[in-house]
C-alpha cells in the first residue's frame, strides 16, 4: 500500500490544499471571515410559522454533519414538506462569509479533509438542522397527486426542528427489509409511517419521471477510507432506497422553486443539461448491445435502451452506465429570465434549479435569496446580469472543484496500488481524446491513463491493461494495454 501509513493522510492533505490553490479556490477561510464569525448575529423571531411540532427528520451519509434539508408528510397522506435551511439568515450577501462562499461556490470533498464552503460554525452547528435544535428554513410544501404530478405547491418561510436525524444506510435496509428500525423509529411517534408515506411518495415521483424519460444509471463512487493511519482500503459507495427516496424528494423541491421564482417574475439561476455531447458514440455502444437508438438525441429511448441492460445484463449495467454517462456532457448552470424554460436531459425535467444546499452550494444560496425576496414581495437582490455572471463563475469553479476531487481520489488510490505495479485488470474506457485515453477499472472503480496501446480505443470499450506506474502526488495511474 506504498509508504508508511502514518504519513499517508498527511500526505493526501498536502496533495489537496496544493490542488485547490492550483484550480482557483481558497483551502482556508480568510481572517476577515473568521472576525464575521465571532460576531453573528442572533436571529430574530420575525413571526414565521411555527412547524417545530411536526414529526419533521432527516437522512443524510452516515458521517454527514451539514444538514440542509428536512422531510415531512402531512396527515392527508399526498403532501409533503421539505425544509430547507436558512443560511441566508446568518451568511448575508456582500459579507467576508459570503465572499468566500462566492469564491469557492461549493464544499470540496476529498479523501483526507473536507473544505467546506462555510465554516464547520456554521454549515455543522448554526446553519446545520441538527436534531433536537430550533432552526429558520424555507419550505417548499408540495401535494402529490396518485399519479406522481404536482397538484399543487407553496413556498414559505417557518420555523422547524429535527426530530431524528437518520442515515441512508440504515433506513435503506429498514425500507428493503434487510435491517432493523432505525433507533430513533421507537422515540418519534409515527416516524416509521412518516418514512413508509415519503417512500411512497418518492416512488410516485419516479414513476412519472420514468414516464417523461428519466435515465437510471449505476452511480456507484469510489469512497477510499482515509484515517490517522493512511489509506485503510477503496469502498465502492452505491446506490440505495433511501437515497432514492431524498433525490426525487429534492428533484420535486427544485423544479417546485425555480417555477415560484418564475411565477413570482424573478430571473433565477437553473440547473441544465443539454442535449448529450456524443450522441452518434451513445448509438454506436447501444448498437454493439444490439440495439437500435434514433440518429437524433432522444431521452426515453435512451431510457429504455438503459432500462433493458439494467434487466438483462445486470452484472455488465455498471460498465453500460458509465459510458453513457461519460458520453452525455457535464451539467451546468444558467441564469434565465422569468419565463423562460430549460431542460435537464438526464433528469427529463425542465425549469429546474439548485435550491436544497444552500451549506454546500453557493447557488442555492442565491436562489434562496431569491425566494426570500419572492416570499416578501422584495426587490430582487440579483439582476439578470448579475445571475448570468455569477451562473458563469458556479460552472467553472464547481469544475475546478471535481478536479480537485478526482485528483486527491486518485491520489489516495495510487497510494492503495503503489505495491500491484505489473498486475492486470479489466477496464472500460472513460475517455478518449487528444489529451489522452482513460479507463476505469472494473472492480474497483479506480481511473487512470492509458499509457501504451490506447489507438482505437473509444468511451465504452472493453479493455484488459496492466499497471505501469503510480504518482500520487500528481494523481497519475498509469497503465498499459495488453
């Protein structure tokens, strides 16, 4: 595992700070941060509704200690409540906290140490929706109807407490039957119904989104584990029920607000994917699986095209799913005039934005500076201009964050693969250009460069290679086709 482990995480912190200053972010907080810290305001009890009574919970990564969003269903069983954070309320525009926020645009997570966009002060203590703790939110109240269409929804601003703070794994095995009620079920009345009615819900909303062509892919991650004494192991995170369960919740969440900025005529900053990058590619893969996709992009074929792999071929679907993924382009940000209507080609929703981080997320701080102006009949704190640079800034530095992420990733993993030079594995090739080849190893979600032998490769083919060379410094895997 290459090197003493108790100078591994040392090492893997040094790699990151060195790689967030090399893509543009700040590692640290900068000192007049710091004073706003020590001088927060106290928050005042301006007559928001009071919702602390309701069974209200959150579920979140086990180790997750910045909270955003809380859930709840109501006794008529078709609405739920998502409560999102208020960090508008201590984290005000034009401050050094905001500045930094603004910088960054986003937490950075890597193997060894977390850069949060907010202090771990705030995004972990005050902005956090922390059980058993009263907290400012804004809530989007939504009514689902039987076939999974929104019937009606609202957005406003109330007071809310957590009243049991849950964890994907365990609610994930709970809702499979595979694991026992989570503690907290057998203190909050009725939280075990409160969790069965939002699965429900959840699965109503991704029925209708199946129904306007949402694609499913595989999106297991690689997770190297990361402690005082170095690289400990590779996990392979996956998918679950329960995280399901919160993305369609959020996915509701976030097209319910980006049409009430509209309604309310708001510019506002959208989330979008467009139209996939490399459709001919995507056709020709799918052709290798013998099917046939349209000349022309087209979600639900590409839906059924995934859907068809997931069910005949569920040992290969992962490697399916990455190619195609690849292949599709990376999202983006875009601020729109009220109106106006764009499109996530992924989720196959439109007028969808990012409102439900706002610890984690500079642009879902902004878009909830937005509704809270909506909410109060306010002048808009953002003009169409200002959105369209700051959607502009979001874009490049959240690209620059995921470069930070892969490099420390892959640097924790060439530290994990320094003593296996000279194995072979099987792979399946992530990217093909003139900066290079990539592949994926199968087993272990690692990444690296094709060193030799990469001619004729393309995204999504099959290849055996063998390890050349590890740098964790620089996040090189290097290996070899054989």
């Amino acid at each position: 595992m290459g090197g003493p482990l108790s100078s591994q995480k040392q090492e893997l912190e040094s790699i990151a700070r060195e790689a967030m200053r090399a893509q543009g972010l700040e590692p640290d907080f900068p000192p007049a941060a710091r004073a706003q810290l020590r001088r927060l305001p106290v928050v005042p009890d301006d007559g928001v509704r009071d919702l602390r009574a309701l069974p209200w919970s959150s579920i979140d990564n086990d180790d997750s200690r910045d909270l955003d969003q809380l859930e709840v269903c109501l006794d008529d069983g078709d609405r739920v409540l998502v409560a999102i954070a208020d960090v508008d309320a201590l984290v005000a525009m034009g401050t050094p906290l905001d500045a930094h926020a603004a910088t960054n645009t986003t937490s950075v997570y890597t193997p060894a140490i977390i850069f949060p966009m907010l202090p771990p002060e705030l995004s972990t203590d005050r902005t956090s929706l922390n059980e058993g703790q009263d907290r400012d939110a804004i809530v989007i109240d939504m009514t689902i109807d039987a076939s999974g269409n929104l019937a009606a929804s609202d957005v406003y601003r109330a007071r809310v407490r957590n009243q049991a703070q849950l964890t994907y794994s365990a609610v994930a095995a709970w809702l499979d039957g595979r694991g026992p009620a989570p503690a907290p079920l057998s203190r909050v009345r009725d939280l075990d119904a409160q969790l069965r009615q939002q699965d429900r819900i959840a699965t109503r909303l991704q029925a209708c989104r199946d129904a306007e062509g949402a694609l499913d892919f595989d999106r297991a991650e690689l997770r190297p584990v990361v402690d005082d004494q170095g690289v400990r192991d590779l996990m392979t995170e996956e998918q679950n029920r329960a995280k399901e369960l919160i993305e369609n919740l959020m996915v509701a969440a976030n097209g319910v607000t980006a049409r009430f900025l509209s309604a309310h005529g708001l510019a506002s900053i959208r989330r979008v994917v467009k139209s996939p990058e490399r459709w001919p590619r995507i056709v020709e893969l799918a052709a290798q699986r013998g099917a046939t996709l349209p000349s022309s992009s087209d979600a639900h074929a590409l839906q059924q095209f995934l859907k068809t792999q997931r069910a005949s071929s569920p040992d290969d679907f992962p490697e399916v799913s990455l190619g195609v993924l690849k292949l599709l382009g990376r999202g983006e940000y875009d601020a729109e005039a009220p109106g106006q209507t764009s499109s996530h080609f992924a989720l196959a929703v439109g007028s969808y934005s990012h409102s439900t981080a706002p610890n984690r997320r500079f642009p879902d701080l902004v878009t909830q500076r937005l509704l809270k102006a909506a909410i109060t009949s306010q002048p808009p704190p953002y003009s169409l201009p200002e959105l369209t640079t700051l959607a502009e800034h979001c874009t490049r530095q959240e690209d620059a964050a995921n470069k930070v992420e892969r490099l420390t990733r892959k640097a924790a993993a060439a530290l994990w693969l320094s003593d296996r030079i000279g194995e072979s594995f099987d792979a399946i090739v992530t990217g093909a250009g003139p900066k290079g080849t990539w592949v994926r190893l199968s087993r272990t979600q690692v990444e690296g460069r094709v060193e030799s032998g990469a001619a004729g490769l393309d995204v999504g083919d099959h290849v055996r290679v063998r390890l050349v060379s590890t740098d964790p410094h620089r996040g090189f895997i290097d290996f070899a086709r054989t």
